[in-house]
C-alpha cells in the first residue's frame, strides 16, 4: 500500500505545538481593515488553537493518522 500523501494547504496553514495540539492563524486579518477597530485587528494577530472537534480532520489531512 502507498504512503499517505499530505495536503500542501495544511502543511502551511497549522503547526504541531509542543503539547500536541495544533496552531492556526486567525482569519478576517487580510482585507476590508479600515472599518475594523485597532483591538479587534491587534487580536487577529494572535494565533490559535484548532477546536477539539476538528482534532481529526487537520491529523487525516497532514497524514498523521
């Protein structure tokens, strides 16, 4: 049976942290920023964590399990 082959867009877009989970960029922090408040864009700049329930997708996608 082949390897599993990694989806090239999730590759890029999380990271493994040290416990386990996985780290996401925020999103609504590319365009339309005039009407946005400083808060809400200093916030944006902040990154993530994936929710529980998506756990298994983002491990299928970056061929982990």
């Amino acid at each position: 049976m082949p390897k599993m082959k990694s989806n090239g867009s999730a590759k890029k877009r999380f990271k493994l942290t040290g416990s386990g989970e996985f780290k996401r960029k925020k999103a609504y922090a590319s365009h339309i920023l005039t009407k946005k408040t400083q808060k809400r864009k200093r916030n944006l700049r902040k990154s993530a964590l994936i929710n529980s329930a998506n756990m298994s997708a983002v491990k299928k996608m970056l061929a982990m399990g």
